[in-house]
C-alpha cells in the first residue's frame, strides 16, 4: 500500500506504518535494501486505513514517499520520553527551533505506551507542553501516539536507521507547506456537571467528595471495570471549553478516555494527567451515530475544490483505535465513512492511532475518541 506524491524514483524519506505483528528490524532491513540511501520514518499502527480499505490484523504496511524538498520533511527525535515526557518534549522544541520558525507545520509522532505491567502511557499532552514551551502556544503540532494493537501492548518507532521505543519524533516541514485538520469529534454528555475534588496527576479519586468508581457506576447502573481492573464499557470524562451554561456542541469538549480504575481506592485513571482539581466535568459516551454521521458533512467540506495558490499533496487521517468497528460495536466501518466522503484523488492514508493531536480552538492539543484529518498543502507560487 504505496503512495507517492511524485513521480521520481528515489525520494526523499519514506513515512511507513506498520502493523504490530511485524518485526520492525526486519521491516527496516527489508526496506533498506530496497532504498538503501533514502531516510527512513517509521511506526507501529494498531491497525491502516487507505483509499481501497481499513483492517487491524497486525500485518498491514502503509507507506508514503515525499520526494523532493518543497514538500519533504525534516526529522528530529528525543529518545528520553522514559526519563521524562515534559522533557523529552523540551528536547524535541529546542532541536526545531534552531532551525525552524514557530509558524513551521509540524506531524508529531510518539510512542504511545511506556509500559503495560503496571499500565503506564506516555502523555502527549505533558510532551506537547514541552514542545509548546519552546516553540510557542501557538505552534501547529498535529499528529497521534502510535500503538502496536488495539490492546495498548506497546509501541515503537524507526529512526536514524534504528528500532527505538519512548521516543518522539518531530517531522517538520518547509515553508512552503502549511496544513489543515478537520477533527471529527463522536462523544456527547450522559451526566450532569460533576467537580473532581481530588486529583493526582491521570488519576481522579474524588467526584463531588465522593470515590469516582462509586460516582461514574451509578450513572451508568453497571460495574464500569471488570475484576481485573479493565474496562466494562468505553467511557470518557469531558472537560468544557467555555461557560458551564454556554450552547456548546462536541467540538466544545476536551474529551478523556478513562483507561482503567481502581475497585480498592476508588479512582479512575485517564489517558492524559492534564485535568485538575475543581474542574468541572460530565461523563460522556461515545454515539456510534454521530461518528458515523459527521464525516459525511465534514470530510466533503474540507476536501471540496479549492480557489487559492495552495495544492493539497496528502492526507493523513490520525483515527483512535477505539473508533475501529471491532471496539466501538458498529456494523459500519467510521473508516469506510471517511473514506466514501472525500472528494478528491489526494494521496491519502491513515493508521488507527492512541492519542491525536490538533488544533481545538486554536491550541493543539491531545484528544481522545477522535478522527483527524490532517491535509498537507504546497503552496503553488
């Protein structure tokens, strides 16, 4: 599943995902000896999503060649995420920086899980921090964790010739290439307003002064995890953006996939450490009918013809991997959806991803239970 963005026969860096199942020193070595001079990106995916089709076996492979340095990218990682994810993401800031305005568009890359026994990610949020600090608030960082498997059994990643985990990478492209996204959002409120009254980091203890576990099962009148901590049901805490009273629509939520909980302290866990104490916040479930339903409007706007100098040379499409038919129990594949609504030949090509990054009321950010759809455009003068 090849996409070339230009007709010459060696490019630039080649962007590969890969599914869980491959060996990622044998894929580099495969490759290698095919383009044995070329640099070479990859990822583990839990699962690919082309033009043709969507699957999640563990043995597709996705790739994209950019050739040529009007739309290539220039790479730089931080292999210290271990040690640190605000730091780690620091690192990656300051490497861009010196050679990048904050304006440049960036795809950040990262690996998802760092480790599975206890059940410990990396936080994109806490990496992007560090990003931000460097590069500024407003720096356009799109991009997603990678994963292994819809089971979060791990990650890794192919850079400077070298299998690496906890790492980060930073694909930054040339001026003369900016992006657009369109996130596609799927969760809507099932609770009223509930405050965190006790908070350490990604783990919640206390809703309204009451254990969190003991909150959430009572709206939903069913046991949230099973007896070995994993989740019974796909459920996420949603923080507002804006007013507590305000019209506000799912793109007005910063939304938190609860990972795990604790039946002996009570607490919940969430993907990402970056909600605090007296937030206000409502549970939310995903709704199968507006994930499927929103990309049909959405995707064709974005990707309807366009009037101005700037030429869309690719599509990444960053889905989370709980959006996949076999974890979000419908019949439709959300993939297939995105798929059927573009209305252009643009290369395209996605991977079913942990977490996804971008821009939420102008500020890039993590997002849980989302579709992006990052478009890569050249500007033609």
């Amino acid at each position: 599943m090849a996409l070339e963005i230009c007709t010459l026969d060696t490019p630039a860096l080649l962007l590969v995902f890969a599914g869980g199942k491959h060996d990622p020193q044998i894929l580099l070595e495969t490759i290698t000896a095919k383009y044995p001079s070329i640099r070479i990106v990859g990822a583990s995916a839990a699962g690919i999503i082309t033009g043709e089709d969507s699957a999640y076996s563990g043995l597709e492979i996705g790739m994209v060649a950019f050739c040529g340095d009007k739309v290539a990218p220039e790479v730089y990682f931080a292999n210290t995420l271990a040690l640190g994810d605000l730091e780690g993401g620091r690192e990656l800031g300051r490497m861009v920086r010196q050679d990048h305005p904050s304006e440049a568009a960036v795809l950040l890359l990262y690996d998802s899980v760092r480790s599975v026994e206890p059940r410990q990610l990396h936080f994109a949020g806490t990496s992007i921090q560090g990003l931000q600090s460097e590069l500024g608030l407003n720096a356009s960082i799109t991009g997603g964790g990678v994963l292994t498997d819809l089971d979060l059994t791990g990650g890794w990643m192919v850079l400077d010739g070298a299998v690496r985990r906890h790492v980060a990478a930073a694909l930054v492209f040339p001026p003369s290439v900016t992006t657009e996204s369109v996130v596609l959002h799927a969760c809507r409120p099932i609770s009223a307003f509930m405050t965190i009254t006790q908070i350490d980091g990604a783990e919640i203890f206390t809703l309204d002064g009451r254990r969190a576990l003991d909150v959430i099962e009572e709206r939903l009148e069913a046991p949230l995890i099973s007896e070995a901590g994993h989740p019974n049901h796909i459920m996420t805490l949603g923080l507002k953006l804006g007013g507590q009273w305000e019209d506000a629509g799912p793109e007005d939520y910063i939304n938190r996939l609860i990972l795990t909980a604790n039946r002996e302290t009570g607490s919940v866990t969430l993907f990402e450490p970056d909600f605090f104490e007296g937030a206000l916040v409502q549970l939310m479930q995903n709704d199968p009918e507006m994930m499927l339903n929103t990309p049909r409007t959405q995707v064709e706007t974005a990707t309807s013809p366009r009037c101005d100098s700037v030429t869309p040379f690719l599509r990444l499409y960053i889905d989370c991997a709980g959006r996949a038919s076999i974890m979000s129990g419908t019949e439709v594949k959300e993939a297939d959806v995105v798929r059927g609504a573009l209305r252009d030949d643009v290369p395209f090509l996605g991977f079913y991803s942990g977490v996804e990054i971008a821009s939420l009321q102008g500020i890039s950010r993590p997002l849980d239970w989302t579709g992006v759809l990052m478009t890569l455009l050249v500007n033609a003068r």
